[in-house]
C-alpha cells in the first residue's frame, strides 16, 4: 500500500511491488510487510473513532478485537482523550491500540486539537498521519483508492484541503473510492453542526465515490447512498458509516435523520470493510462476538 501525501508522493513510505503484487502493512496481519497478495485480492480496512481514555477499559476491549483482524486500521479522530496530549497518547492509547500502530492510518478529531495544532498527534503517528499541520493524504489498498481527510481544520486551510482533496481524486480515477474522516456530515445524534464537511462530500460525489466513514457522534449508524444535500441516490450516492464506538461513552439518538438504516447505541465495536474489485462488504463487530449490522454495496 502507497500513500500519497498533499504535494508529494511519499515514496520512502511506499511499501514494495513484487511482480505486480501488492503488500498490506499489518501487525497482526497475514499479509504483512513482506509477504506477497495476489492483484485483485480484497483487502480489509478495519476500526472506529472515540477510542482511548485512562478513565475507560473499553478501548482495551476493541484492541483485543483488532489482535484477531488482519488489515490496515483506520482511526476515526479523537484517538486519545482527553486532550490528545503526548501524555494521553503513552498512558491511554499505546496501551491499548497503540500495538496496531504499525498498520495505523489515522485521521485526527477535535479532541487531538485540544493541544496546540494537535503536535502531539502528528508527532505519535509519524509519517503515517500525512503532513504535520495538515493530516490529509491518500493511499491505494488493493483495487481501492483511500482518502483520509481532516475535519478539524481552520477555515482557509479547509479550502486548500478542498483543492488538495479534488486534485487527488482527479489523479486517481479508480473505479472504486473511499474516504473516512472525524467528522459525519450526517447524524442522528444530539445536533452538531458539521456543515464545513459538506465541500468534502461534493467533492467526493462529483468523483463518483463510493463510501464515507466517520465518527464523532458515540454510536453505529448507517446511511443508504445520498447526495450531499441528504437526498436518497441509489446509483450514485455515498453511503455514510457513524462508528464513534472505539471506547468512549456511548452517546443517545435524537431524531432519525432521513436515508438512516441502522442505528446501534450502546454498543462498542469496529467496523470491518472488506474491499474487492468493483464491490466491498461491510460488518459492524460487537465488543463480545457477532455481527450487528452487516451487507454488501458495489462500486459506481
């Protein structure tokens, strides 16, 4: 897997291409560094947002899921609590999730900027959370093009993301995208205002992409395929995953926004993407075993 940094290509970080063979980063993956896939073989993207805190043993809970899941982990913002602090990230996250790190491909939340331009986020994951100062960046992962945006930005630097984001779309036509994020801009949760998401999802729709994951909101929620002004698209809308359950609190619904499918409160766990060539399916795994919410999409 290769990521793509805004302006550059990192290629230090790029892992090698045997005879046309991709290779997935995981520590706890059969397909680590190393070991050769075949082309075309699906990929999994696993995890969720809202995850460590000293005050909480639930974050231990969904690492020891992660120990059993092969494939790379996202991290959906607010990673450690309770101020993303140098501190926060040794006591509470290394513990626990932090012995994924390896596979990590995180995105910050607001919780990561309660320490000044979230240092010692960028700091703790290195080269793998994009640029310092800015957090955005793509990677490939099997037949899939993957973006990892930043919702915490301030508003110019929103822009140059925007410009960043379409740029990167351009360059990468593959038939199937995703994208995750802190932030949801839709949610049945208590109101919040996330309407400076919304440039990124028009960006996303007008490039024909295919699946939005966020978290933020302490809950599972799906979404059926919409448009960015939340009007049902079957062909080509995005479908949007709310996974806040990585081991924070868990939060209440409000009310049901339209294209909402499923809605699980109180239940921490992971979403597992399975990505194959035209088409992936999804899994909503329970802290304690089984399936919640589970289905198959294809790509646009």
């Amino acid at each position: 897997m290769s990521l793509t940094h805004p302006l550059r290509r990192a290629g230090s970080v790029a892992l090698l291409l045997s005879l046309g063979a991709c290779q997935t980063p995981g520590a706890a993956s059969g397909t680590g560094p190393g070991e050769e896939t075949r082309v075309g073989e699906p990929r999994v993207l696993v995890g969720a947002g809202d995850i460590a805190s000293c005050e909480s043993d639930q974050d231990e809970a969904t690492a020891a899921m992660l120990d059993g899941i092969e494939g790379t982990v996202m991290t959906l913002g607010d990673n450690a609590y309770p101020d993303g602090t140098a501190e926060d990230f040794q006591r509470c996250y290394a513990p626990s999730w932090g012995r994924h790190k390896q596979r990590t491909r995180p995105v910050p939340g607001n919780h990561e900027y309660h320490s000044a331009r979230a240092g010692p986020y960028f700091e703790y994951f290195g080269e793998a959370a994009g640029e310092p100062g800015k957090g955005y960046y793509s990677y490939e992962l099997g037949e899939w093009h993957v973006v990892a945006l930043n919702t915490e930005l301030p508003e110019r630097a929103r822009a140059e993301q925007e410009r960043w984001l379409r740029e990167d779309l351009e360059a990468h036509p593959a038939r199937c995208t995703l994208a995750y994020m802190h932030r949801p801009l839709f949610s049945s949760g208590v109101g919040r205002d996330n309407a400076w998401v919304k440039p990124l999802w028009e960006a996303l729709y007008e490039a024909g992409a295919d699946v939005v994951v966020a978290g933020h909101d302490h809950f599972y929620e799906r979404f059926a395929p919409q448009t960015p002004e939340g009007q049902a698209d079957p062909e080509r809308g995005l479908r949007q995953f709310v996974v806040g359950t990585g081991g924070m609190n868990a939060y209440a619904f409000s009310a049901t926004l339209p294209n909402s499918e499923v809605r699980e409160a109180g239940t921490f766990g992971l979403m597992k993407l399975t990505l194959e060539e035209g088409a992936y399916t999804w899994e909503f795994l329970p802290v304690g075993g089984g399936v919640r919410d589970q289905g198959r999409g294809t790509c646009h």
